[in-house]
C-alpha cells in the first residue's frame, strides 16, 4: 500500500478535465473534444450510411443488425412515449441520432491513444467530447433548444406554452409561486443532462487512467474491467440522456393533446346542447 501511496506522491497519472487547445480556426480555438467530437460524427455518419445501405429484407447480423435493432428500439420507444403516435413518429429521427452520437461519443473516448498518447505542444489531441463539460452542455442546450421550439409549435403561440405550466389561473399567488417554480424547473434540466453525462463518462475516464497506472506494465490487464464497465455506463449515459429529453417533449406535447380534447369535448357538448333546443340552434 505504501509502495501504490508513494507512486502517486512522485507523479501520479496524467489526468485532464479540463480541454485543452489544439489549433486556431482564425480566432475560434479548437479545442481538442472539439476535434473528437467532430470525428465522433464523421465515423457515426459513415457506419450509418454504411448500415442503411445494408439494410434488407432478410435481417443481417453483426453490426448491422445491432445498428438496426437499437434504431427501432428508440423509435418505438420514442412513439410510445407520445399519446399521439403521428407527433411522436415526426421526432423520433432526432432522438435516435441523438442516441448513436452520444453513443459513439462515450465509446470512442474508450479507443486506444485518446488521451495523452498524442499530444500537441503539451496538450493532448484527442480527448472525448462527453468528458468536456463544455461538450455536454452544448448537447442539452441543443437538445432542450428543439424540445422548447418543438413544444412552441404544438402549442401554436408562446402564450399557451408558457401558460401550460400552470395548473390555475397564474393571477392566484399560489399557482403563480408553482407555476414560476415549474418553469425554473424547466430551464434547469440543461444543467441536470449536462452534468449527468459530463460527470459520468469523466469519472470513468479518471478510473481507467488511475487503475491502468496502478498495474504498471499489466496495465491492460489492471485496466480491463473498468473498459468493460465503462462501455456499458457509455452505452447507458446515452440511452438515459435521449430518454430523459423525449420525455421532457412528450410531457409538453401531451399537454397539447389534453387540451385539444377538452376543447373538441366543450365544443360537442355545446353542439348537443343546441340541438336540444327548438329549431336547432344553442340556447344562451
């Protein structure tokens, strides 16, 4: 034990939260999870392309069938979620891109020489794009940016988006200080998606740097098991940031459907109402 203590006090592994910068697009640095982030969505946009040309009646295993099987996966799930199976299906394309991104993002973070195996001018070249905080955030800020546009349109106004997250008449104090506490709620779950998967995939990270330090020249050996966990947390990061942002659409957009029943129901009721009466027409 005080032989692992002392390694660590001489030098200790070469840990990076923070991204460093590579290079400079005129005055925009590139940082490096800006550089993996690009290539993440070069080899996922290849592999899909790859697969969809794949795709045939007779299902094909390998690679293929599983692009295909977790695709459908998602789509369904995403349908399911919406009360409407019409609106559901019309965003369902984005969540499951969204899903294979930020799977190939955690996964790819996993590939041998990302990290400090190549470095430019000190700083690493590679570094995964969910380990950057800045990375994640720009994710759920997009992806909430869509769900709050999205939401916008079902609505058809501002108004009555803004007016669904109130259960009463927002000029009563109490739905007021509830509704005001359900919007600030809202704009919270940017930092909550962000977080979640920036903290998850960087702490695995940092456990197989530590655990492949620790073995020494069995690093691979040493480092192992946490690859295998850290591929299934990836794998599951992805699924719950794509699950929990459907859900965020979903809620809202089902508010809409309430409300188009209540109106269709107010609207029949009055029509039986008036047909009632003599000669047809609604009594006032």
């Amino acid at each position: 034990m005080y032989d692992l203590l002392s390694r660590f006090a001489d030098s200790g592994p070469a840990v990076h939260i923070a991204p460093g910068i590579v290079f400079h697009v005129g005055p925009v640095a590139i940082t490096n999870s800006i550089l993996y982030g690009w290539i993440s969505i070069g080899v996922m946009t290849i592999v899909l392309i790859w697969v969809a040309r794949r795709i045939t009646v007779r299902p094909k295993g390998g690679l293929t069938q599983f692009v295909e099987v977790i695709a459908e996966f998602i789509r369904d799930m995403v349908e399911n979620g919406f009360e409407d199976k019409a609106r559901g299906r019309r965003y369902s394309l984005y969540f499951v891109t969204l899903f294979f991104f930020l799977l190939c993002s955690n996964w790819l973070g996993l590939v041998p020489g990302v990290g400090d195996a190549i470095t430019v001018h000190g700083v690493p070249l590679l570094r995964p794009f969910t380990a950057d905080l800045d990375g994640t955030l720009a994710a759920a800020t997009v992806t909430m940016l869509m769900i709050y546009g999205s939401s916008i349109r079902e609505f058809r106004s501002v108004g009555k988006w803004l007016r669904h997250f109130f259960s009463g008449s927002p000029l009563n104090p109490i739905y007021f200080v509830i509704g005001a506490l359900e919007m600030f709620s809202d704009l919270m779950r940017t930092v909550s998606l962000s977080l979640r998967l920036f903290l998850n995939i960087a702490i695995g990270e940092v456990i197989v740097i530590v655990f492949g330090y620790l073995g020494h020249i069995v690093a691979p050996l040493s480092a192992a098991p946490f690859y295998m966990i850290d591929m299934f947390e990836g794998a599951l990061q992805a699924f719950i940031f794509t699950t929990l942002s459907f859900m965020y659409l979903a809620a809202a957009v089902n508010h809409v459907g309430h409300e188009e029943h209540d109106d269709l129901t107010e609207t029949t009721t009055l029509e039986t109402m008036g047909a009632s009466q003599p000669g047809g027409e609604p009594s006032v």
